[in-house]
C-alpha cells in the first residue's frame, strides 16, 4: 500500500535520561568513569594475552575476542549518550541510528555465539583432556571466532534489511539512551507486526540456540567434574569455568528477558534500565570476573607489574 504526505525523518531525538541539569552532569561523570574503566579493563586483558605465553592457549583466545566484543558494543553506544548527556539538542542523525543499532545487536548476536563457542572448549578440555589439544588447535579455535562474527552478521542482517525498507513519518522521539530496535520500530508508520515476528524469532533462534548448547555442555562438564575423585581436581577444574559461566549467566539472563518476547513496547521503562546493566555495567564487571577468579590471568599481571616497577627504579 502507499503511503501519500510521508515526512522523511532526518534526525532522531533520543529522550535518554529525562532529569534536570545538574544530575545530567553527573551522570555524565558516572558513566565516563564507568566506559573510561571498561576499555581500559578489557584492552588490559587483550595486552596480557597477546604479551605472555602462557596465555596463549584456546580458552584465553577466546577470552580476548570476548573482550574485544565488550569494547567495540560499548563504544557503540556510550559515546554518543556522553555526547547527549551535556548537549541541549540530544539528537542522532537517522542515518547514524540505524549504524548504532545494526552494530550493537550485531556484537552482542556474535557474543552469545562466541559464549557457546567458549563452553564447547571448555567442554573438550575438561571431558577430553588428553585429546584436547589435538582437537583445539590454533586453527579450529580461529575458526570457531570467524563463525561467530559470520553468525553475528547474519543474525541481524534481515531485520535490519526490513526496517530499512519501511517509511518513517515522525514522531522521531525515542524514549531510550541508544536506538534500541523496538522503540526505533515503532517510528514506522507502517504495520510492522510482520518484523516484530522476525525479530522474535531471531532472538528466540539465537539466545534459546546458543543457550541450549552451552547449558548443555555445561552439563556434560559438571557431571565429568563430580566424577573426579580429589577435591583438589575438584575445585581446579570448576575454577576454570566459574568465570565463563558467571559472565553468561547475567548476559543471557537480560537478553532473554528483554528481546524474547512478541511485542517489547509495553515494558520500555523496565527495558531500557536493563540496557545499562546489559551494554553499559557487564561489559565493565568481565574484565575483573575473569581477572580476579583466574589465578593463571592474576599471576601474569603481578608479573607485568614487576617488570614494569623494576623498569620504573632503573629507568
């Protein structure tokens, strides 16, 4: 059908947090601290695994592509809502809307991906440890990340393709920090019952998918865990996957509760607290769940602090 008298949307107004000038500033100095602390936390963790060998192994590869994934969907986000938080015209151009939401959903589809991808190597190294390292080479575990970009990107490839597509006419007000899909869905003015289905259905393939089969290898390893009999291997070995499962069990828990449902316009308030703890709080809380629960990740960085205080003194 056609749709006559439509007014092109340039830009969007994104409402954010609606409070008086002073707690703008505040909350501008918050979430600095907060995105400040989360870049430098998770580059850490990159630098560490790139410099020392003996975090050259599989599950720490993946670690750094976790992190990398943190950085990047922050920063996606983030920035701009700083940028707002001080302007008196909080606006996103609609262009740039789109750009924000395709990426943001795009790494957070490839984190979950790589979240099975990590409990699968988990899975191989703890009920498979004399084949492990012939299966998980250098070249499987690279691999395995490529997919989950490559997974990640298709993912969310056809629901962007369909909101491209439709007419937006205004209002071009969002009640969010970012462009989320569902407020910025709601700007069409067309029936858009068809890609509401799409994306449920898409959240529903990706999170309930790459849950299962990392609920499932989780399975596998804590019944090989009981089965060892010193409690010593006991502890070593639930230590090493203590921190992986943490970390998904609060990102598949928001997801979950935020994205798999049919329609996401009766909750936006409750949605859009959730969004800071999902793309603002967990990527901040990663870097010292696995840093200060890995004793192999804390060993490393006492050392680098070593080296850099002893370069310190003689310098």
């Amino acid at each position: 059908m056609e749709i006559e008298n439509v007014t092109t949307v340039t830009e969007i107004l994104l409402l954010g947090f609606v409070c008086d000038p002073d707690l703008e500033i505040i909350l501008f100095l918050v979430f600095l601290l907060v995105y400040l602390l989360t870049v430098l936390g998770n580059a850490l963790i990159i630098v560490l695994i790139c410099i020392d060998h003996r975090l050259h192994s599989p599950m720490y590869f993946f670690l750094s592509n976790l992190s990398f994934i943190e950085i990047f969907m922050t920063t996606t986000v983030v920035p701009k809502m700083l940028a707002n938080l001080l302007a008196e015209k909080k606006t996103i151009s609609f262009g740039g809307c789109f750009a924000q939401m395709y990426f943001y959903f795009f790494m957070g589809s490839t984190e979950f991906i790589l979240f099975a991808a990590m409990s699968f190597d988990r899975y191989m190294a703890i009920c498979y440890p004399l084949r492990y390292p012939i299966l998980m080479t250098g070249m499987v575990c690279i691999k395995m990340v490529i997919g989950s970009w490559i997974g990640g990107f298709l993912s969310v490839f056809l629901s962007i393709v369909l909101k491209v597509r439709l007419p937006y006419c205004g209002p071009n007000v969002i009640n969010h920090f970012f462009c989320d899909s569902a407020p910025f869905l709601h700007l069409a003015c067309q029936d858009i019952s068809l890609i509401e289905l799409v994306d449920f259905v898409g959240s529903l393939i990706l999170l309930l998918g790459s849950l299962s089969f990392t609920a499932t290898s989780y399975v596998y390893i804590i019944s090989t865990i009981l089965k060892i009999p010193s409690a010593q291997g006991r502890k070593k070995a639930f230590a090493t996957c203590a921190s992986h499962f943490t970390v998904v069990s609060m990102g598949y828990g928001i997801s979950i509760f935020v994205y798999v449902r049919p329609s996401q316009s009766d909750i936006m308030s409750i949605n859009k607290s959730l969004a800071i703890f999902s793309g603002i709080l967990t990527p901040l809380l990663n870097p010292f769940i696995f840093s200060l629960r890995n004793e192999q990740m804390k060993e490393v960085l006492r050392d680098v602090l070593k080296r850099i205080t002893s370069k310190i003194k003689d310098g």
